[in-house]
C-alpha cells in the first residue's frame, strides 16, 4: 500500500502562482511513477503531469506545459507540482496518484494504483 497526502492548494488571482506538494508513504519502492491529475466540476479527471522515480523524466498535458514543473525530492518522498501563471481555468481539485510503470500510461487514470484525497485549487479572474 502506497498513502499519498497533497498538499499546497489555495484561492489564488490569474497570474499568480501555487506549489503543490505530495507526501508518498507506505511501500514507495513499488511505485515508478508519480502523477498529477485534475478534475473540475462536470468534468472528467484529467491529466497534468508525470514524474519518474528512478529517472526523473517529466511529461506535461499542453494545456500547463510551459507553466508547470514536476519535481520530486526522494529523501522526502515528495513530489511537487509548481504551477505559474495561473488561469481560471486550471481551477479544479488537483490529485496526486502513484503507479507501478513509468511509460505511456502515466498520461492516463489508470496507469495508477494509488490516489491521494486531492486538494483544491480556485484562480479567481
């Protein structure tokens, strides 16, 4: 079993700026990838970004690309997610998740075995 806790969320104006943080405890080893989701309400969850463990690879959704940086400490077993230049539209509950493979699947839910409980984001106009 793999707990993740985030952490980091908040009301903020377009423009501005949040670093999310998520705690991974529990068995970690087994765990190759980390990601960031979100889901505004009405929609489905969606995928942010992806981190590897082992490698430090890092892949983006375009819709933050170029505003957003995933980044992992090990000695912590935290991943973060720095998000710049907010809009209103990346409003929405933000969930880290841990998966056992690193690879095309970490774009997707189900690429991942373990979810933290979210925490939410609000960029006001």
């Amino acid at each position: 079993q793999v707990q993740l806790v985030e952490s980091g969320g908040g009301l903020v104006q377009a423009g501005g700026s949040l670093r999310l943080s998520c705690a991974a405890s529990g068995r970690t080893s087994s765990s190759y990838a980390m990601g960031w989701f979100r889901q505004a309400p009405g929609k489905e969850r969606e995928f942010v970004a992806a981190i590897s463990w082992r490698s430090s690879s890092t892949v983006y959704a375009d819709s933050v690309k170029g505003r957003s940086t995933i980044s992992r400490e090990n000695a912590k077993n935290t991943v973060y997610l720095q998000m710049n230049s907010l809009k209103p539209e990346d409003t929405a509950v933000y969930y880290c998740a841990a998966g056992p493979v690193w690879g095309s699947r970490s774009y997707y839910t189900y690429g991942y075995d373990y979810w933290g409980q979210g925490t939410q984001v609000t960029v006001s106009s």
